[in-house]
C-alpha cells in the first residue's frame, strides 16, 4: 500500500498533463472534476481525491466522487 500511495504521487501530475495533451485541452477547460472515492488502497485514493479537490478548489469547479464498480 505504501509503495502504491508513493507512485500515485509520483505519476499523477505527469498523467494528468499527458491526457490533457493528448484530449488537445487545458485545464480551465474542464467543467468538473472526478475521483475514485472507493473501493481501492486509502493511500492510493487519499492522492488523487486530494488531487481532484486541489483542482476544482482552485478553479472552482464541481467534484464528483465515484464509485468506480
């Protein structure tokens, strides 16, 4: 669990931009904002709800929590 949580941190920021590039879109562009709330590793989905609750906060946009099964 504790390597996972590590690498979400590691990866998530060069993920996001690369499917930014890859959709053509920015940031500012997105209408809301998504996350894994469960199931998965606390680690892992405390990185990228934290993630997600940074963007939308900063650019005050909605956050959807997911179930993602």
């Amino acid at each position: 669990p504790e390597l996972a949580s590590r690498a979400h941190m590691q990866h998530i920021v060069p993920v996001v931009d690369a499917a930014l590039k890859a959709a053509g879109c920015t940031v500012e562009e997105m209408d809301a904002f998504a996350f894994t709330r469960s199931p998965g590793l606390i680690g892992s989905l405390l990185v990228g709800s934290q993630f997600a609750k940074s963007l939308a906060f900063s650019l005050q946009k909605p956050l959807i929590a997911v179930h993602h099964m």
